[in-house]
DNA sequence: CTTGTTTTTGTAACTTTACTACATTTAGAC
DNA sequence: GTCTAAATGTAGTAAAGTTACAAAAACAAG
C-alpha cells in the first residue's frame, strides 16, 4: 500500500506525539515534502527525533528516504484517502475528495481481489439456464446495472427489488440456475431468506457481498470486494462502485468464455440499438 | 515536461562533465535517488560540485530538490494502464484489467471535470420541489442509484426508465422541479423528448450527458465527465462509474448544503434502517 | 497514593550531507 | 604561446539528519 495511505490507517499505532506529526503531513503532504526535519519538527511541536522515529515506524530508512517516499506517493496521483469532507469545503474540492476516495477504494479493491471464486462465477453463469440478480436499496441498482448487461446476452435474466417476486424466482429455481445475491453488509434479513429458498433448491447461489456475513452462510460462494468503508457516517459509495466494476470484471470473462461466435450476436445486438438514437452528424468517433 | 525527459532531451546544454551525470542517472535513475551527492559524483568520475551545478541547470534548488523531484517524475511513470482484454487472458488477468482500466477512466474524469455546472446542481436540487432521475439501458441502473440515495433525504424524488411514467412526470412538470437525464451518448431519442417537455414547463433539467449533444440542447446545463471508450467494442463501463461518482460528489455537496440539522435527519433514517438487517455478533467496527 | 517499571519524549553531541568560495585546470581565440 | 573565459575540482563551512542518553510521562502493582 502506499505511503499516505499507510500513514492514515496506521494511525492507531502511533504514540501521542508521532500522531501530532501524521496529522500534519496529511494534512499538507505537499508542503511537508520541501521542509527540513528540524522545520517540520517544530511546525508540530515535537522534537526531531520523534519525526524521525515516526519515519522509521512506516519503515523508511530515514526522514530523507520518508520525504523521497512519501513525493512519490504524491506523484502518483495517488487519491488522499481519509480525506474527511468538511463543513465549509467548497463544490470543487468535495468532487475531488469524491473521486479521490473511490479511487484508493478501486485500487485496494483490485489488490485484494481473489480471482478463485470470480472464476467460478464466470463457469457458473456460462452453463446457466437462467440467472438472477437481487438487491435490495443501493444494492438494487448494483443488481439492475448487472441484469441491464446480461440483457445483451442470449441467457434469461432478471432483476429485481420486489421481495415477492425474488421469493418466486427463488422457489421455482433449479439446479443450473445461477442466482446473485447483492448486498454491501450481507445483514439484509429479505435477501438472506432468499438466497436460503434458491440454495434448498440446488441452484447455484452466488454472493458479492462480505465475507463471514449471514447472506454468505446461504451462498456457494462468495465474492468480496474488502473496501474500507466508512458506513457509519455517510452511505456506501466506493464499495458500491467496486462491485460495479466487479460485475464488469466478471462479465468481461463471460463474453470472453462464451468465444467469438458469441461476440459476432453481440455486435449485432448493438446494431439493433442504433435505432432508438439520434445518428451523429460529426464524423468524429465516439 | 516532467525531470526525466528534460534530463534526456537537454543534453546538449550540459557541459562534458555533466553529460556524464545526465548518462549515469537516466542509466538507472531509481538507483540514482538513494545515493547521496557524494556517491553520485564519485560513480560519474565527477567532482560534487558539478553535479549540485547540474542541478541548478534544472531548475531545480540543489541536490535534495533534484532527487525529489526525479522521485516523482519515476513515479508518475507508471499510471493505470489502459491494457486491452485479450483472447486468453485468464480471468485473474482480466479482472485486473477492468479494475485497471475504471481507475484510468476515473482519474481522467476527475481531472477533466468542470465544478461549475456542479455546483449549479447542487444549487437547483437544494432548493428543488421534487426531482426526478431518468434514464435508459445501461444509465437507468446509474438514475436508479441516485434516486436511491435522494430516498434518504426529504425531497420527494423519483426514478423511472418507463417512457409513459417519464412522459406523464415531464408533463406535470413545473418551475423549480428539478429533472436529472443521464445518458451515456445523449443520443437517445426518447429521453431527449421528455427533457423537452420538462424544458417547456420551465423546470430545470439537468444533463448527465454529453457535450453538445441532442439530449443536452434542452438542459439548463449539462454535467459531463469526458470519459474516452470505446463503446464500438464493450458496453459503457468506466463513463458510467464515472457518472456514479459524478452523482456521489452532488450528493455529498446536496448534503453539505443543507447544513448540520439536516445531517441529524440522516442519521435517524441510518437508526431506522437498522430494523431490516441481523445484527452483528462481533464487535469489530465495520 | 506511592513506588517501581516501562514507554515515550526531548536534549545534546555527533555524523553525514550538501553547499559556497576560491583555486586550478582546460579549452578556445588571437 | 599567451590571454581570456569557461569548466571543473578542492577545501572549508553550514546545515541537516542521526545516535546515545537522560528526563519526563504513563502505567501497573502494592
């Protein structure tokens, strides 16, 4: 992980002093860069030792090897996670706040990625008979998004938010059906039941959700995305995202699967589509 | 231009002496960063001096400011890699792709963004009598979220993808209802219908679109996040993430607006929300 | 509440590093 | 060859970073 990130989420092991000092360099990570030890040492009211213990305890070799890193950290773009949005922020710099944090929510998300049961998936749905995708409040959309894709594809699929109308689907499923159960917590009571029916049933019950939760006790396997999350505070955003690209991810490797005859119905599909739009009149290419 | 490239493209204003400097650092310039002055110049068959000299020749103020300078040069170096899926990458290699290829997409998007017509939003939406979040395929699922999560707040909001329920919402439309369309290529045509009945009716319509296009015609402003996709091969993926961040960031800007006894009233419906879920056995903080 | 122990923090001496002023060398022009 | 100017290096100096150790604070046990 890198350098800022490090330094926010390790916080916790940081003494009295040490923290005065992360809060600084997070605070201004620019400036920190240019000033000497003894200058940022005083900026934080601590003594030059203590920065240079700080710098020793994220494993720099020293505070000029910290400052080399924590530049390149800078330089990378890479998204100032913690960041906390604050009370007179004004529209600019909450978008880039927005933006920074799902980026280091995407990029942890990709590191943490175990592809075994994204594999599986993928296996899953290309023998399917039919597949499913339910969701429940800002988990219904991920699960919309997901059907909206499949709708493309030459397997019967469904979305839906209505509890009865997942119940049906779920009593009537058979093995050979592929169900996708959606849910950032794992805790919504509606959803756990359903998957419980589909999984009695043989059906190939799929979770994206979090590891260890209830709904995942009920599913065949389970696909997480591991994004810290700050839930209490505000609502889910960058987890949501992730299992957007996830999904996207997942059919990325069905259509590959599926060979190339699969791909030519595609381009077909598409062209289908060209009706409902207004054709451009720039040559210019989308 | 960024150190690496100046270094290799000014050669021919250096003396003898700092050509051999310029040669050893573009050579192995990660090698380069974690020496000190004297080291440098000892393995170039220089004197210390020169290479502080070269330096300066930079632009840069000394030694220090070089070697921070060509850290974040090296680090920028490497960004998301825009690879494209081939015939038989597996699916680990896949998956990391797609998440690869949003991360571009989004950070491209994040710098490309204009906070105005932003800002505007926000505006509308705070002083909005209700507020409506259309769209079509792909952007239903993206209308979908952003009505889920206006759901939270006391605004009367609602989503549709249903021509007739869109029709039938622009059509009672009125001065200070605020309508969202969210289309991908603004292109389609009976999206661009309702927002020109909602237009009509004097409400503000809003354009999560793009650019001069037919659907943004009849916005009162148009909100765009210049995502570059190929759209001929794939669906919409990352222009649509991008577009949920884009909708997150006017949520968190909506939310700030209102001021803390607003962010009371979240928290309760948050408390209320609690019902529908089992609770957790541990205590770890989520 | 006191005492002993451990952890944290700061002080001061020390080492390393980078910079400056000046001397020397080198290259080119006449 | 000699003068001039540019380039390079030497040595001293200033500044920055590190280490060892002592003082202070926090903690636990009696």
């Amino acid at each position: 992980m890198d350098l800022i990130n490090r330094i926010s989420s390790e916080q916790s092991q940081f003494s009295k002093s040490e923290r005065k000092v992360a809060a600084l360099i997070l605070h201004e990570p620019e400036q920190a860069i240019h000033r000497s030890i003894a200058s940022l040492a005083a900026l934080a009211g601590v003594s030059e030792p203590t920065v240079n213990r700080f710098c020793r305890r994220l494993g720099c070799k020293g505070y000029p090897d910290f400052k080399l890193q924590l530049a390149q950290s800078l330089a990378q773009g890479t998204p100032y996670v913690n960041r906390d949005i604050e009370e007179n922020d004004n529209v600019d710099q909450i978008t880039q706040k927005i933006f920074d944090s799902t980026l280091n929510a995407l990029s942890i998300a990709r590191q943490s990625l175990d592809s075994r049961p994204i594999a599986a998936t993928v296996e899953a749905m290309v023998s399917a008979r039919k597949i499913a995708f339910f969701g429940f409040g800002a988990s219904a959309s991920v699960a919309h998004d997901a059907q909206n894709k499949f709708a493309r594809f030459d397997t019967p699929s469904v979305f839906s938010d209505d509890p009865l109308v997942q119940r049906m689907w779920a009593i009537n499923s058979e093995p050979n059906d592929v169900l996708v159960c959606i849910s950032h917590t794992g805790r919504t009571k509606a959803l756990c039941e359903i998957a419980a029916i589909a999984h009695n049933n043989k059906a190939t019950v799929i979770g994206i959700t979090a590891p260890n939760s209830p709904l995942s006790e009920n599913c065949q396997f389970t696909v997480s995305t591991n994004v810290p999350e700050d839930t209490d505070q505000y609502m889910p955003m960058a987890s949501r995202i992730a299992q957007l690209v996830l999904i996207d991810a997942i059919i990325a490797g069905y259509t590959l699967q599926r060979g190339p005859k699969f791909r030519e119905k595609l381009a077909r599909v598409k062209e289908g589509l060209k009706g409902s739009r207004y054709s451009k009149q720039t040559t210019t290419k989308e």
